[in-house]
C-alpha cells in the first residue's frame, strides 16, 4: 500500500516504537513528561491495510499518572488534535491511508473535521471500543448525521484511472463471491436522508439540476428510516454523455442503514420497489468471473458509456466498502465531470418524454 507524499519505511511495530521514542527524546510531545510514555499512532493502525507504522504517523504521548489524565488517553479521546500532536513533535507532513480524502482533516479515528469543528462519521464510528473512548472525551455531541460517500478503487483494467485515484491490486477479494455488475451513470453523486440532500460535497450549494432531485427528496422522505440513506445518481442534467431515454432523474445504487452497513443488492432493489425508485440498469448478476469482466471491459463502447461498478451481492460495512466495490472508467472522465457545473444546464430526455 502506497502512503500519501512520504517515501518513508514501513517499520515493524517494534522498530516504530523505538524510532518514535528516539525522535521525540523519551518524552511526551505535548506536555515533556517522560515515563510512563506510549508511541501514539496519529491516524488509527486499523485504518491501514498495513499497521499504518510509520515514523511521521507516530508520536510519544505519556500515558495516565495517579489523578491525571495522560496526553495519550486525550488524543484517543481526540481532545488534542493530530494537527497539534504532529505540530508538537516537528510533523511536517499529514499521512493518511489511500482511501481517504486528502482534502479533508481527520480526527485519530479517520473521522472528518469540518471547518466549524463539527465531525463527520467514519468508517470506525459504530465500532463499540470507539465510541467509548470518544464518549468518555465528551465529543459525541459534535458529530452530524451525515456521511461522504467513500473513496471508490479502480479495477487494475479501468482506464479512467489518474495519478490522485486509487487502484486495486488485484481482484483477489471478490473471487467465489456473487457479484453485482452495473451501469456507472454519468451523473452527480447523491444522497438522501430523512432530513437531508446532499451530492458528494457535504455541504452542496444549490445549482438548477438539482431542483427535481430535491423534489423527489421531499416525496419520499418520511419513508426514509432515521439514520438510513439513500445514494444514487442525480441525472437531471447532462454532464458529458447524453441520455435520450432515462426511467428516472434519479437512480439509486446503494442503500445504507443506521449502523453504516450497506444493504444486500437484493434489499437495495425490494425497498427502492416499495419507494417507487429506479435501481441503476444491472449489466451481470453472478459469480465473479474475471474474464467475463475484461472481455466486458474491453467490449463496452465509452464513447456511450461511463464504464461500469462492481459490487458484491452481499452486505457490507463501511469499512469493507475499499474490498466489495470497483469500477472500471473511461479516459479522462474526471475532467469533463468536473466542467459541467459551469454550463448552462442541458437537460437529459425520461423515456416517453
């Protein structure tokens, strides 16, 4: 696994500990106390496919003393920031597992701090043992229920790839497994919740193609369970391709509950049935075949085609999302995708219109 701007090793825990020790002259970072001391991963080990132990991704905390409170339990606690423990111990640069943003600012946890220190669920939220540490920093109180959709990995075939995506190394973890193959519309990431309509950006502006959206929204919110949300495509406006015979503006590709889990496809497409939704068109729906999926790759026209998504059938968490769902790009679609907004909105046609 590749780490963000750093070239830096890849210790073993031991050669971590030790190294961070070193660096940081035997003492807490934050307060100067020494022993008793702890080297403090930055961003959590579990957000790392590898252990996430590199030098700049640990600090020398002290740990609890009879009636006080250690600088490592307040960074669990995400009390003291990782910007303020990186900045203490000479940290010039920010390391983060692939699959997050590196545009966002994450609290220990992988959780996103938002620019009014108001925090965004990740994908350890819901984990019992994180959630007793961020209770007991009394920070519960600043998360909202909103989620951004996660960073999604290329297939290693997918031509769409840039230097900024992240690309599978394999496909390794889909074999033997049921998988859904689907369309990869070329719309605007959206999602609905009881309260809320947002596309990928959190805090989306309003803009002319999102009017019919926001008024599905408001048809169906009440039928949203609290907690739950609803991602699809948001189609109302032409981004690059043209479409000439849409069921829907809005197509849905995924449903997630209140515990971040997201729904078996075949749950996805009975309760988008009881909503009145149209689910994204199904290309495939059975075991994965690797073969099947390049010859589709390189069979599929992307003049007219986005590409397509690979999901498995099954549930899966949040956390799981980075290992059950791919997709295969065309060239340069990132770039067009990011021009659209400021057109003049070209509007695609509803089957029948």
């Amino acid at each position: 696994m590749s780490v963000q701007n750093d070239i830096s090793e890849l210790l073993s825990r031991d050669a971590f500990r030790e190294g961070v020790f070193r660096r940081d002259k035997y003492q807490c970072v934050i307060c100067g106390r020494g022993e008793p001391i702890d080297a403090h991963h930055l961003v959590e080990r579990r957000l790392w496919d590898d252990g996430g132990y590199y030098l700049d991704n640990g600090a020398t905390l002290c740990d609890d003393r009879e009636g006080s409170i250690g600088c490592h339990k307040k960074a669990e606690q995400t009390v003291i920031s990782c910007d303020e423990i990186r900045a203490a111990a000479g940290i010039r640069r920010t390391l983060l597992p692939d699959h997050l943003y590196r545009d966002n600012t994450y609290d220990k946890w992988g959780n996103i701090i938002l620019p009014d220190a108001t925090r965004v669920k990740g994908e350890l939220f819901h984990d019992a043992s994180v959630r007793k540490i961020l209770a007991s920093g009394g920070v519960l109180a600043l998360f909202k229920d909103r989620v951004k959709y996660p960073r999604t990995y290329h297939l290693p075939w997918s031509p769409g790839r840039t230097d900024d995506d992240r690309v599978l190394s394999d496909t390794k973890h889909f074999d033997g497994r049921r998988v859904i193959i689907t369309e990869k519309m070329d719309g605007e990431n959206t999602t609905m919740y009881r309260d809320y309509i947002h596309a990928r950006s959190l805090d989306s502006a309003s803009h002319p193609s999102r009017g019919w959206v926001k008024n599905l929204h408001a048809q169906i919110q009440s039928s949203i369970p609290a907690g739950w949300r609803l991602c699809g495509e948001n189609l109302f406006a032409k981004h690059t391709l043209s479409y000439n015979r849409l069921p829907s503006y809005f197509m849905l590709f995924s449903i997630w509950d209140e515990n971040n889990e997201c729904l078996s496809w075949d749950e996805t497409v009975d309760y988008a049935a009881i909503l009145g939704l149209v689910t994204v068109p199904i290309i495939y729906d059975g075991k994965w075949d690797e073969g099947y999926v390049k010859r589709l790759a390189s069979g599929m026209d992307l003049s007219e085609h986005e590409g397509f998504v690979v999901r498995t059938a099954d549930s899966f968490s949040y956390a799981a999302f980075r290992s059950s769902v791919a997709k295969f790009v065309r060239k340069e679609h990132v770039g067009t995708a990011q021009n659209w907004m400021m057109q003049q909105v070209i509007r695609n046609a509803l089957r029948g219109a």
